[in-house]
C-alpha cells in the first residue's frame, strides 16, 4: 500500500498554512500574558522557545518527509520496504523501512529536549533548595519531572492530530485512514506511559519532602512546587493547581486508554467513541491549565482539528437526505443514495460522471446514519457502484439479528439518512497492472465489485491474454451469492475470456487460503514486458486481511530475490497490493 499524488494540492497548501500559523501564534503567545497554572517560559524563557523550535521543525520535517514520500516514487518503494514478513506479536502490524524511521526520528527530537532542560531543571531546583538550605539528591526527582513533562509535550502535541476519516492530513498526503490510527493509537500509548513516568518521578519527590525538615518544607508546595508557602499567597489563582490538573488528567488519559482496547472497544464502540471524544476535549482543558507548553504544543492540531470540522460541516455533516433501502434478498439490505453523492471523474469528490469513465479506479467510502434505528451509530460502507448520471451510489450490506425498529427492511421503503462522503482511496496500480486478482470475504465483495465493473469497461475487450482479472470471493453459503449485483457483475464477466469470476464456499471448501490463491493467480500470467506486474486487492474479515497481506509481502520479496520459487516460470515483473483495512 503506497501514498500517491492526491488530485488537489489544496490540503497540502492548506496544512502548510495553518502550521506556520500556530507556529507563528505560538511563538508570540511566549510574549504574552500566561494564564497557565505553571508559566513555563517565564521561568525558562530561553529553553521555552528552543523547546518550541524543536517541536515544530519536527512537525516540518515530518511534512517535507510525506511530502517527498508521495511525490518520490523511489522514495516511497524505499519506505515501504518490509522488515518483517509477519506482524508483530501486540501490535499487529509490520515493520517498514519508513515506519521504524519515523519512530526513531520522533524519539530524536523527543529525547533531544534533555540536553537543554536537564541543566535548566538541575540549576533552578537546586538554587530552590539552597534558599532553604535542603538540597538532597531527592531534587533531582523533581528536575526529571520536569524533564519528562517536556516529553509530553512533544507526544501529547502529536496526538491531539486529527487521523479521522476527513483528515487534513489524510488528503494532503493520500495516506490510509487505518495507517493514521495506527500511528495515533502507537503516540497514544506512548504518551500514557510518559504521564505514568511523569507522575511517578514527581510522587517520588513527594515521598522525599514529606520527611524533610519543616523549614525545607516551606521552601516547596505540593500543589506546585515552584512557588513558596509564601509565595501561595501572591500567585494567580491558577498557580495551585499544577497537581490537581496533573492528576485529573492522568485519571481522564487511564479511562480512554482503557476503553479504547480493542477488546472494550470494538464491543461497545459508542462507548469508546464518546468517552474518547468528551474526555479528550477536557484532557486538552486541563492540560493546557496544567503548563503552558502543553497549550502551545496542542495549538496545531486543534487547529486542523478546526479545519477538518468545517469541511464535514461542508459536506453534509448536518443535513438529511432521502435513501432508498430495498430488501436485497439472502440476507442483504440495498441502500440506493441520492445522485448528487456519485463520484466525479473529475475531482475525486462529489458529482455526476460514472465511475467507467475513470482512468485510475476510485474505492469511494460512504459514513450513514440511520436516525430510524439508532440517532448515534454511523456506518461506514464502500460502494458497490459510485453512480452515475441518473444514479446515486449503492451500498449494500448483510442484515444482523432483526430488531423492531429494522423491521420494515422487509420491503422497499425510503429513509431520511444523513450521508457523509465520498472519502476516496485512488489506486493507480490497478490501471498500471498487467492483472489484477481481487481477494474478497463476506460484505468485503463491496469494493470488488466497484473495481471489477471498472476493470471490465476499461480492458474487458482485451482480446489475450496480457491483461486478466480474477475475483475470488469467500462466503460461508453458497446462497449468500444470489444478490443481483453480484449477478449482473457474473453476467458482464462471462462475456469476456479474460475475467474469472470465482466463488469459494468456506462451508464446504474450508477457510480460504490467500497464499495459494496468490502462487496459483501469479504462476498463470505472463508479463507485457512494460513492467506492469501484478496487483491485489483484498477485503474482508481481520483474519483474511492479515493472512493476505503476509502472502503478499512474502511473495515480493521471493520476486525482489529474483527467485521462481513456486511460481511456475512466472514473468510477472513487480507485484503492489492493497489491503482494505479499516478496523480501529
């Protein structure tokens, strides 16, 4: 899975815009009054503003770091190189060139800041203890306290990012939702384990001035330590509460880190959801009261965060639309959207050109609510047609148990829906490749339906054999098959000698195995010599997309070697592929 060009440049100016605004806002926030329990910048002016350098540049390099990624092909071969064939025992995902890059230059810039805070923090809190003539080696807890608070900064400001599934970030840089959240939810726990760390050393202090004398003692407050008992009194009224807001904050982050498990997660994903959101937005309220580095850091991503709000209230956040459900049959519900939501060949967004007249194939993602069944509970489907002129875009999904408000999907009848989207994933291998093998399970023959109907109109006539499809499609009934779109789609392949059409019954044939699939797919085709190769595409359950991935990877290696293997004297020259991975 590779980033490409988005169609527009407007997010990318946009992003550039917005992070040399915050930059410039942030550095003449330093000048201004402070409002934080713990004003920073006062108290270390110039390694505040190193401190700020340094958090931004890395947001700057990260930008130019994407941006050469898309628009460098060599690049983005080199950062996508796998490190290792299977995921990763915890985390699930694999090791790229590219991926372990970025982790290493984020912990670069993050453990960098100890070079201008620890002298920083050693000196003021030693100077601290010498007005009260106590100062044992337990100063140096709160010296790291301070330090490790500096880490947060830089984690909690690369958290608070937008990764959903309107991201700015997203659309400058074509990259996958599914690789954002990734990235959100590995600085996520990152941050966690920073605040427990951050917590500990400054408990660790506590312990220590708890048995100090009492003249010692009045040299620090708990609550905020920078000032003295005497001092307590002249202070803001905010001045108390570097503990309290420390500690609420810790609670809030424990309870949405909890919560966002996968296992706690994806049984009660409203709950995560809201919890995820309410608490996140007093997080950022009390961390940015806790210190004011916090607040600086956290301005760009609210920022986008802003930013990505007003393009979802511009398309169709707010507002309901007639949709027509029908009773598809064997368990399926179609949803037929307004026209106005047909993909446009000429923007990637909305509009009235059919898909077919695409020369890259568009996967369009669609978020529905339906207020009828649930007020809260959005559904994201991708489109088993974009539309056209006279259609909107189809969706279809399998119905679970029934429940009293979905009984009428009995029939036909229409829905006020409120529709989000199209989201769009352009997948220009699909047209640069020789063949294409179409790997779906379940619900996940949405897209390849979209991408085979697009394959059909573009290269079906293709008289030999230098270009093929092969759609092979796992269910675990055979009935499940008889939906009409999947028909028509059977009817359309038949006709041209170079399409496959292959449905695999789990139920009778066992579980689906993809690196077969892909030996037996790759050994059958010859290459054009144009370097085209092979493309896959896969969607469905975890486990068929994880399987898949693994076979894929292993198989690009095995052709990087040089090495026939398995494949049957195969001319295929490079293989890409694209896993449909959507889970959180």
């Amino acid at each position: 899975m590779a980033n490409h060009p988005p169609s527009s440049l407007l997010p990318l100016l946009l992003l550039t815009t917005l992070l040399l605004a915050s930059a410039g806002l942030t550095l003449g926030l330093t000048f201004a009054p402070c409002h934080s329990s713990l004003c920073v910048e006062l108290r270390n002016p110039y390694q505040t503003r190193i401190h700020i350098a340094v958090f931004y540049s890395l947001l700057a390099s990260l930008t130019l770091a994407l941006t050469a990624r898309v628009y460098l092909p060599a690049l983005r071969r080199l950062s996508g190189t796998y490190i290792s064939d299977r995921p990763l025992p915890l985390v699930g995902k694999r090791l790229t060139l590219g991926g372990v890059v970025l982790v290493l230059w984020i912990a670069a810039a993050t453990f960098a800041s100890i070079a201008y805070w620890l002298p920083a923090q050693y000196s003021y809190w030693y100077a601290r203890g010498a007005l009260v003539d106590w100062t044992p080696k337990a100063l140096s807890r709160v010296a790291w306290t301070g330090i490790t608070g500096h880490w947060c900064d830089i984690w909690v400001g690369l958290v608070i990012l937008p990764v959903g599934r309107n991201s700015i970030i997203g659309r400058a840089f074509g990259v996958h939702t599914s690789a954002l959240l990734f990235a959100h939810k590995v600085l996520a726990y990152t941050f966690f384990v920073g605040a427990l760390i951050h917590g500990v050393t400054y408990y660790a202090f506590v312990a220590a001035y708890a048995s100090a004398p009492a003249s010692a003692q009045s040299g620090f407050v708990v609550d905020n330590p920078t000032v003295s008992v005497a001092e307590q009194a002249l202070g803001s009224p905010y001045s108390n509460l570097v503990l309290p807001t420390g500690v609420f904050s810790f609670v809030l982050i424990l309870v949405v880190t909890i919560t966002a498990l996968p296992a706690l997660r994806r049984s009660s994903y409203n709950t995560f959801y809201f919890l995820h959101v309410i608490f996140a937005a007093l997080i950022l309220i009390l961390t940015s009261i806790h210190a004011s580095t916090n607040f600086y850091f956290l301005l760009p991503g609210l920022l986008l965060w802003l930013a990505d709000w007003v393009w979802r209230l511009r398309h169709s956040l707010s507002t309901k639309e007639e949709a027509v459900v029908e009773n598809a049959g064997n368990g399926w519900t179609r949803v037929r959207l307004p026209s106005e939501h047909a993909l446009s060949a000429n923007d990637g967004e909305k509009g009235a050109n059919a898909l077919s007249t695409l020369s890259t194939p568009v996967l369009a993602t669609y978020y529905v609510n339906f207020p009828s069944i649930s007020k809260l509970q959005v559904h994201p489907f991708t489109a088993a047609s974009t539309g056209s002129a006279g259609t909107g875009p189809v969706l279809l999904f399998r119905r679970g148990p029934e429940r009293k408000k979905a009984k009428k999907t009995a029939k036909e009848f229409t829905w006020a829906v409120r529709v989000e989207g199209p989201y769009t994933s352009s997948i220009p291998e699909a047209s640069h490749a020789d063949h294409l093998l179409l790997l779906a399970g379940g619900t996940g023959i949405t897209g390849a339906l979209d991408i085979a109907n697009w394959w059909a109109a573009k290269f079906g006539s293709v008289v030999n054999h230098s270009r093929s499809l092969r759609l092979v499609w796992s269910i675990r009934e055979e009935e499940v098959e008889r939906v009409q779109e999947v028909q028509d789609l059977q009817i359309t392949m038949a006709v041209f000698r170079n399409m496959e059409f292959v449905v695999h019954a789990s139920g009778k044939l066992g579980r689906l195995d993809p690196e077969k699939q892909l030996a037996a797919f790759l050994a059958s085709r010859m290459g054009t010599g144009g370097g085209g190769g092979a493309w896959v595409y896969v969607s469905g359950p975890e486990g068929l997309l994880a399987d898949a991935e693994t076979a894929c990877v292993r198989k690009a290696k095995e052709m990087r070697r040089g090495s026939a293997g398995d494949s049957g004297g195969m001319m295929v020259g490079k293989l890409d592929w694209y896993i449909a991975r959507w889970s959180l």
